[in-house]
C-alpha cells in the first residue's frame, strides 16, 4: 500500500491512474515490470495465431455457412488410439469453423 507525499492518506489506484483518496493529489505510480511483460507476451501470442492459417493445407469444401467451395482442413492430436479423430475445417472467405467426427 502507498500513502500521499501531502498528506499522508491513502493512494487508491484505478487503472493507471493514482491519486490520494483524502486530498486527491495524484500520485506517481511504480512502474511494474510484471505488466509489461504480460503485454509482451500476450503480443508474441497474437503474431502466432494470425500466421495459424498458413499452415492449414487448403482443400475443396463447402462452407456450411456462405457455400464457398475452398477451407482450410486439420486434424486434433488424438490422445488414445481408440478416440475417433476430429477433423475441423475454416472457411477461407468467412472464416466460419465447423467440426466433423469421423
Ligand atoms: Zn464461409
């Protein structure tokens, strides 16, 4: 917890704002290193799921939703033998998901 340089209240934090919540200086926040790193992480994860795609063979399906003749296919890693294997399939124009089992 932080207290105001002034007059000694207590520094309420929203957001990345703060400020004393008796006499309503505004305080200087700590920077945190943790956060920041979040956001950098979470970036790095944002680039990978938009290059997914690409690696996704395009075949000829028709899209349940739009009718457009071409999708992106793959398969679920299958954690037993015995489990049936799911196959998605995106639509290339809309982006629609569907599922099938086989
Ligand atoms: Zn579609």
């Amino acid at each position: 917890m932080e207290f105001c340089e002034k007059c000694g209240g207590i520094i309420k934090v929203e957001g990345d704002k703060a400020a004393c919540a008796s006499c309503g200086v505004k305080a200087k926040k700590r920077p945190k290193i943790e956060a920041s790193e979040k956001i950098n992480q979470q970036e790095k994860i944002e680039v990978i799921k938009e290059g997914s795609d690409n690696v996704y063979p395009l075949i000829a399906i028709e899209c349940l939703k739009c009718g457009h003749k071409r999708g992106y296919f793959w398969t679920t890693q299958t954690r037993a033998s015995d489990e049936p294997e799911t196959k998605f399939f995106k639509c290339e124009k809309c982006k629609y998901t569907w599922r099938k089992y086989r």
